[in-house]
C-alpha cells in the first residue's frame, strides 16, 4: 500500500500544471506509463489559442469556438475559457515557456488557423507541444514535493463502496488507483485524497491516427467502469492532414500550413474544398475533413495534396521547420511541390463529464484534457483550443482542490484490498491480443469513421460483442501486461464510441449520419451521457 496526497495519472500540459499548482501544499504522485514526454502535448505542433492581441476580442474568440462546436458548446464554460486564456499562456512565459516573440509592438508571433476570425494562436514554431512539454517538465522534476513514475500504468480506480467502509453520502468516492509497475511486474495500491485522470486521447482506438502510442482511452474507460459519468464519445475529431507516407507513423501536418495559405487540391491539381464549404481551405475540421474523405471517395484516389509552394523555401524553412525537414527526408521538398496528406484519427472532444473545476460525478475524481468533456468544444474543437483548455481548467481544479482541501485531508480513510491475482496465469500468446487490437482498429476506421450509416453501426456492434466478451476473459485469466491493460481499454473505448454515435441520430460537427444528414436541434441540442 502507498499512499500520496493526490494521484496524478498522466503527464502532459494538464497533468503537468496541475502538480505544479498544487505541489505548494500536498504530496503528488505522477503516474506516466512509459516515459515522461511521451504525451499528446510533445505532438501538438499549431499552438495554443488566446486572445492575446488588440486586433482580436474575447467576443470573437467566443463566437468561433460556438460555431466550430456547432450549437453543443456551454457557453458559459467557453466564456470562462477564453477570458482566462489569456492570463495562463503569459504564465506558461513564466514558467519557460519560449513562445514565439511579435513584431510591431505584438507581444506574440500569433498564427492564423482553420475555423478562426483573428490571429490568435501562440506558437514556438511548429514544436509548441514539445516546448510546453519541455518547460513544465523541468519545472516538475525540480520540485521535491512531486513524485514521478515512469514506466506506472493505472488500472483501475479505488472505490469506497469497494472497500470496507460504504459510502455515507450515497455518492462513491474515489481513494486512488492500481497501478501496474511496469519493471516489477507488481500492481500496486495507490491511496490518496484526490486522484485526477489526464491520460490523453483515444486515437488508438483507430487504424490511422496522429496520436502518439499512448493514447488509449485509459481515464475515460477507467472513469466509466468506476461509475462516472462520460459525454460525446461520438464526436471523434479525425484531423485532415495527416501526412500520407508508409515510412511515417503519425506524422500530421499542422492546420497553420493552411492557415498561412495552405491549398488543399485533389490529384489533377484542381482546389476543391470550395466545393464542400463556403470558407474553402479554413472551414473547420469537420468540414475539411469530410471535404477530403468525399473527394477520394469520388477519385479513388488514396490521398490529396496540400499545395503550399507558393510561399518560398525561406518562409517555410523558417516557419515549419519540423514539417519543412521531416517532409524533406522522405523525398517531399514542400516549396516545391504538394504535400501527400489523408485525415487520420487525432482528438477526442467527448470525455469524463466535469463541472467547470474539472470535477466529475465520482468524489474526489477529476478530469483534465483530453480526457475530460468539458463543454468547451462541442460537437467539434476549435483548432488550438485543446492546449488552452488543458491549462485553463488545470488551474480551475487547482483552485477547487486547494479550497477544498481541509475537508478533503480530514476525510476519514477506508482500507482498500490490494489487488489480487487468485489463479491468472502469464499469457503465453501475445498474438490474442494482437490479433483483437488489429481487429478492433480495422472495425473502427471502416464503420465508425469520418462518415456513418445506421447500418455499419448496427454491423459493427454485433463483430464488436465476441471481442468484449473475450477481452473480458482474457483479463481475469492471465496476469496483467501493459497490453492487455490497453485492449481491456481500447474495446471498452470503441463500444461507448459506438454507442454514442447509435444514439446520435442527426447529423452534427464530427458525427456525420448519411441516414440523418440534417441537424436536429429539437432531440439532439444535447449531451450524449453514458453510465455505467
């Protein structure tokens, strides 16, 4: 048994800033399950969106965040977010952040992205992610009173109506998690007063997807078997352009090519996106991504191309290094011809439904990220609002734990059961998990894609039931490995998503229903929410 003030589980820009925000007056444990830097933030190349410069308003901001969303945002949350945003980017410079520097008495050199009205995205190049991973990192590791672990996976949360004490209130409270060890084998038991989930995204759920490795909807599937609540798994943003190469894994390139005037144009080097929506190449996500999916229907063509040579090596070396050099190395000189894109898999907008300080329907269990559900980004994320989200309510919750923070220390402890491994063997065939992974991502890319029907969702529930009730089998059979932790996820993943879009019979956002191509604001103007 451990025990810690708050269990962090998970280290990108959220968890990060969290533990920095409350380190000042609790113990915190990190869990991270490999490395560190290994998070969705270190990949996030556009920037972080604020209004941060006199030729924008908060207004604006607000007004491109509800249309992206697409008549789902709360617009008391968007609000929040956008009038704080400011104020957190300018403590990211504080805590060592090097953001891109303006000119002409501009603060920021702030880019310009789909679905947005001003110039309002702070950047470090194309490498903000990793410039934010990197700052708060340091800042982490040289603070005594936060815990790493590397190379720790949770597996499921701790439960007072599991341990001996039942629950006074009627509502569960959280007491931490299992964690498995990964070096040792051992899943330990982790105590604590507050536990928060920021484990990121679930693109792995998908066969093609932006998303780094760890990205399989760990919280959100941890959350939905303690009983929490869980809201818009059907709004699976799939980013438009991925970069198409065999020899590359995840490689996106950013909406910034596009806001910089980037073209996207089809094999015969004709523009299309007018075609699908008025604002051509920066329509939102949503739109630019069923524009490519139509088109390569249509051509059957495996991808298209995004055209940026007209803005000259110089600008572009200098602007996007990162995309600029990694194209380079796979025979693609970007100023001189298009790049090969396809959308891919890239942002969960649903997630752990939280209050406006990150809480869930769990006591004492937060949601920070991608892993929670928010309000802000409704039926579609606003490019750039991802990071700025996370840092935002990051604070929030910091601010809620810190004010609540007697009451909670003063919260009577429970003794909890370690875990318990009865007659589970090792498992000796890998391939049992690999062969239902493979199957599940396939399932996931051909029937609950960028474009749905009533019937593939129908199909793919029922090839989906043997894989749940095997994963199932699988767990309780054999001891725990970091993959069978992750299948265990993934599928459970891949059914709420199937299921949220089953409910959602209209057409909004990210969820495009060929059998209800219009949007119904009459049933549909709400959340989707699951419970265990």
């Amino acid at each position: 048994m451990f025990l810690t003030d708050i269990l962090i589980i998970g280290s990108g820009v959220a968890g990060l800033s969290f533990a920095l925000k409350v380190s000042s007056f609790a113990r915190v444990t990190l869990v991270t399950k490999k490395q560190s830097a290994d998070t969705a933030t270190n990949l996030a190349q556009g920037g972080i969106a604020a209004v941060l410069s006199k030729h924008d308003s908060f207004e604006e901001h607000v007004q491109d965040t509800l249309i992206s969303g697409d008549g789902l945002c709360n617009r008391d949350v968007v609000q929040t977010v956008v009038e704080e945003g400011g104020d957190r980017v300018r403590e990211l410079v504080d805590f060592g952040v090097s953001f891109q520097q303006g000119e002409k008495g501009e603060e920021f050199d702030l880019g310009m992205e789909g679905g947005h009205s001003a110039r309002r995205v702070a950047h470090a190049k194309d490498m903000t992610g990793r410039e934010i991973e990197r700052a708060l990192l340091a800042q982490v590791q040289s603070d005594e009173r936060i815990e790493i672990l590397e190379n720790h996976m949770a597996v499921d949360l701790l439960l007072e109506s599991k341990a001996e004490k039942e629950s006074a209130t009627g509502q569960d409270r959280c007491l931490g998690a299992y964690v498995l060890n990964r070096t040792s084998g051992e899943v330990e038991t982790w105590q604590a007063g507050v536990t928060v989930l920021c484990t990121g995204g679930s693109g792995k759920v998908y066969l093609y997807t932006t998303n780094p490795d760890i990205a399989t909807g760990d919280g959100v599937a941890m959350a939905y078997r303690a009983g929490a609540k869980v809201a818009d798994l059907e709004f699976v943003q799939f980013h438009p352009t991925c970069f198409f190469n065999p020899r590359v894994k995840n490689f996106l390139i950013s909406e910034a090519v596009r806001g910089e005037g980037g073209i996207l144009i089809n094999k015969q080097g004709q523009p299309f996106m007018q075609q699908y929506d008025a604002r051509g190449d920066l329509a939102t996500r949503d739109a630019v991504a069923r524009g490519i999916d139509t088109e390569m229907k249509k051509s059957g063509a495996d991808c298209v191309y995004l055209d940026i040579t007209h803005k000259g090596a110089d600008f572009l070396e200098q602007r996007f290094p990162t995309i600029y050099n990694t194209c380079k190395k796979y025979g693609v000189h970007i100023a001189q011809e298009p790049i090969p894109v396809v959308p891919a898999a890239h942002y969960m907008c649903g997630g752990v439904l939280t209050d406006t300080w990150g809480a869930s329907s769990v006591n004492n269990l937060l949601a920070l990220g991608e892993t929670a559900c928010t309000g802000l980004h409704g039926a579609n994320r606003l490019a750039s609002n991802s990071l700025l989200e996370a840092v935002v309510f990051a604070h929030r919750a910091a601010q809620w734990v810190k004010k609540n923070w007697v009451e909670i220390s003063s919260q009577s402890s429970c003794h909890v059961q370690d875990w318990r491994i009865g007659r589970a063997q090792s498992i000796e065939e890998n391939v049992l998990i690999s062969h239902n992974w493979d199957q599940i991502r396939r399932l996931m890319w051909n029937y609950v894609g960028i474009v749905r029907s009533k019937k593939r969702l129908q199909l793919v529930e029922r090839r989906m039931r043997p894989i749940l009730i095997e994963t199932k089998e699988h767990f309780y059979d054999y001891l725990l490995t970091p993959d069978l932790i992750e299948l265990r996820n993934i599928v459970l993943m891949a059914d709420l998503i199937i299921k949220s879009a089953s409910l959602r019979r209209e057409s909004r956002g990210l969820h495009y229903m060929l059998d209800y191509p219009e949007r119904d604001d009459v049933f549909f103007s709400k959340d989707t929410v699951l419970e265990k």
